[in-house]
C-alpha cells in the first residue's frame, strides 16, 4: 500500500522569506503522480503543483518549487518570498498512473506566514 | 473555470437522521470523490465513482453510501449519522485519466451531528 508522511504538523515563516514543507513517500511501484493542493482557511483546496515521477526535472510554478528525490521517495515544496496569502494547509498527495485517478494525502502541514 | 459546488457549507443534524450531501460539477468530468477531513488526518477517501451509476469503496466506506444517477452529480449518503460522523466533507473531481489528472475541489460541507 502508498502511504504519503509529511512530518511537520506546523511551520511558520516571516513574509518575504523562503520555507521548505518535507514529504515523504512509500510505493513499490514506478509509475506516478505527486502533488501539493494548498487549503487557505475556510476556503476551496486548490493544486500548487504536480510533477510527473519519470521526469527528473523538477516541478515550478512561479513562487513554488519542488525538489523530488525518487531514489529517496522524498518530495519537498519550497515557497520563495513568502507572502501573507500563503497561510494555509498544505497536503502533499500521491497518485498511481494506473490508479482510476485516487489521490492519497499526507495529514498536512499548517504554514502560517507572519507579518 | 472548473465550478464543483455543494449544497450546503454548514449542515447540522441529529444521531440516527438520514444525511444527504449533494456534490455537482460542470466540467463534464467522468471521477468524482468523497473525502472526509479531520484534523491532524488530513483527507481519507470515503467513495468515488468514475461513471454514471459506478462506484467503488475507498478507505473508509463504513456508514456511508453514495448514488451516481447523472455524471454531473454525485450524493453522499449517511444511512443514520452519529456523532463520529461530525467532520468537513469535500467533494472532488477529475478527468478520467486526463492529462492533468488534478482534482478540483468543492468548497465543503462542515457537518455536524448532535
């Protein structure tokens, strides 16, 4: 069975500077899809980012990068100048190619980024 | 843009009554999911469906049910709530092995059972 692990329950960060939420991932298998879907309080879950398990190059959208490490199953999202708009959860999420498009999440890290 | 909407934010009910929480999404997409989220558990699938009238099981299926009778739409269904079925629930969907395979998310329904 997949399982995602993000070990950090809480982070906080100060504006305008760069954070880096850890996840971690178990599969046997070679063919998937990681994401990280962002939650700001009482608001819809959005997707940050994806990256595709066969590209070795990794992911970036703007402010938000990721470093996959396959070999180690590790998957972190770095967030550039951190801005007040960032606090939200952030859940880290597994996907099986063959899979009918199931996401398995980690429990989320809480990022609060003060003034 | 990808609208998923649900019927209700806020939903307050009593143990034992029948619950339906309606999800529908207009971006003609064959997955939809049921999710439930608890903190400090993040999200745990309960149901999806990725047809008309198709259903399969997630992690944790006990006390729900869910019908699918039209693609847009997808209701999930507490035969006879408890209290330890208080929780957020979210409503997703996504293209059946579309190229971007994300999951697109309603805005939730927080319920709560007395």
């Amino acid at each position: 069975a997949q399982t995602v692990t993000q070990s950090q329950p809480e982070m906080s960060v100060q504006e305008a500077e760069t954070v880096t939420l850890s996840c971690t991932y178990d599969t046997s298998e070679s063919n998937y899809y990681l994401f990280w879907y962002k939650q700001p309080p009482s608001r819809q879950m959005i997707l940050v980012i994806r990256q595709e398990a066969y590209k070795q190059q990794n992911a970036t959208e703007n402010r938000f990068s990721v470093n996959f490490q396959k070999a180690a199953k590790s998957f972190s999202l770095k967030i550039s100048d951190s801005q007040l708009g960032d606090t939200a959860m952030y859940f880290c999420a597994f996907m099986l190619e063959r899979s009918q498009g199931n996401l398995i999440f980690g429990k989320g890290t809480k990022l609060s980024v003060k003034p | 843009d990808v609208k998923v909407t649900q019927s209700s934010r806020y939903l307050v009910k009593r143990t034992g009554e029948k619950v339906f929480l309606e999800c529908v999404q207009d971006m003609d997409h064959e997955n939809m999911f049921w999710y439930r989220q608890d903190p400090g558990l993040g999200l745990r699938l309960i149901y999806f469906s990725y047809d008309v009238k198709m259903k399969e099981k997630g992690d944790i299926p006990e006390g729900y049910s869910v019908s699918r009778e039209k693609k847009e739409r997808f209701s999930l269904i507490l035969e006879s709530a408890s209290t330890n079925q208080t929780s957020m629930y979210l409503c997703a969907s996504s293209p059946y092995r579309g190229f971007s395979y994300e999951q697109y998310f309603g805005p939730g329904t927080r319920l709560t059972v007395t």
